[in-house]
C-alpha cells in the first residue's frame, strides 16, 4: 500500500464538523466536502480528508492508518485509557489545541436528589459512553459504584430506572434541563485538538504538517 498524500481525519457530522472545515478551509486548503464522501482530495495541496464518525478518529492515529485527526479530547482520552488498560497501541503527539468544540465531561443526578458529594454515588449505577474516564475519575473518590455502557440516549437512563445517575458530556445544558437532571461534578474539560499519529512521516509530509499547523496557528490567532 502506497501512501504519499497527507491523510487527515475529520468529524463527518456532529458538533465538530463544522468548525474543523472552517479551520481546514481557512489554512488554504481547498476543499469539496459538499457531496458525503469518506475520502475527498484537497484541491491545490498533496492533502486527503477523511471524514469518519468522531469515535473512530483516535484508533486511525494511535493505528498510523491516518497522519493527522482533529477530534475531542474527550473521545481521544477515552480511547488511550481504554487502549492502554487493552495493551494496545495509544501513542500520539498533540500539535495543538483547538479554539473550539468546548464541552465538559459530567456527573449528573435526579434535579430534586439531595447531592452530598461522589458519595452520594455509594453502590449506585451510572449510565455512560465513558467507562474509562469515569472509571479513572471513580477510582480517585475511592466510592465504589457499578456502570451502565449506553452509546447513545444517556440522558434518558435514569428516568427509564436503568441507572441513578448519568456521566455525560454538556455543553450548553439544555440536554440536562430537557431531562429533569442537575449537573453536579464536572470530570474531564474538553476541547477539539488536531493530533498526529506517532510513528515519523516522510520529510515531505512531515514539511507539510509544519507548514499546515503555522496557517492553522494564524487563523486561530486572528479570531482571538
Ligand atoms: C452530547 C451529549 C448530550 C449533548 C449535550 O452528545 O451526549 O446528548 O451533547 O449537549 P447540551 O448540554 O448542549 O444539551 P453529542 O451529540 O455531542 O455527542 P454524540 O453524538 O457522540 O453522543
Ligand atoms: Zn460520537
Ligand atoms: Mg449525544
């Protein structure tokens, strides 16, 4: 398998997706993302787009099978917890944090449940789509509890009598509210970071990411 052209993975739709264009597209790249293609060809650079589901960017770097990814900390901390606890391959190197995509990794309850703390959590279940983080969060109160994998609709869990309380990400709050739930300790702060895979590009490459990551540096210093 010959490989020469950069390879960066993107968030196809999602929260991300967006803003991570805008970015691609404001360090020169040209792109045509319109149609829903998984790879597309960057126009006037050596560059190739791979738009995947956003859980699956961590694993393409940490494997090599991509030389750059953009994705939330939150999903790339779970997934090197989750490859180290497997002894699989979980290196990387960050070249920069994002000025977007902020969120927060939370614990959160029934609004009307009295909240004394993680200890409140004494033996009850938390429904999750972050076992590892909130394992390792867990692990530091010393409050034994057990958990509940959800992929999706985390929110409902408590409501549906499958858990006591949900670690969830938020953003603006609205999902909570929507679900008679109260925040009550923030686990993991998060934001979008564009990381590379860990195993050496070939100088050109290598050359591109730098010249890359300066015009990202100055497109994020020009909307500070
Ligand atoms: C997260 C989370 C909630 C929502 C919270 O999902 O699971 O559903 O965002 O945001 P809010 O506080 O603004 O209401 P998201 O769609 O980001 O990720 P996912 O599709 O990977 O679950
Ligand atoms: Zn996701
Ligand atoms: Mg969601």
């Amino acid at each position: 398998m010959t490989q020469q052209r950069l390879r960066i993975a993107i968030q196809k739709s999602g929260r991300l997706a967006d803003e991570c264009q805008t970015l691609l597209k404001g360090a020169g790249l040209k792109l045509n993302l319109r149609d829903q293609r998984l790879l597309s060809h960057c126009q006037n650079l050596p560059i190739d787009i791979l738009r995947v589901r956003d859980d699956d960017i961590p694993g393409l770097v940490m494997d090599g099978v991509v030389d750059l990814g953009i994705v939330g900390e939150n999903v790339l901390e779970e997934e090197r917890l989750e490859r180290e606890a497997m002894n699989r391959p979980c290196e990387f190197t960050t070249l920069r944090r994002l000025d977007f995509g902020g969120c927060r990794l939370s614990l959160a309850v029934d609004k009307d449940l009295a909240w004394d703390g993680p200890t409140t959590l004494a033996g009850k279940r938390i429904a999750t789509s972050y076992p590892y983080l909130l394992a390792s969060y867990m692990k530091k109160t010393g409050v034994p509890f057990s958990d509940c994998m959800l992929k999706g609709s985390v929110e409902v869990a408590p409501r549906a009598g499958l858990a006591d309380a949900i670690c969830d990400l938020v953003s603006t709050g609205a999902t909570l509210e929507a679900n008679g739930l109260k925040e009550t300790e923030v686990i993991f702060r998060s934001k979008a970071t564009l990381i590379q895979t860990a195993s050496p590009l070939s100088a050109t490459n290598q050359e591109l990411v730098d010249k890359l990551l300066t015009r990202i540096n100055g497109v994020i210093q020009a909307r500070e």
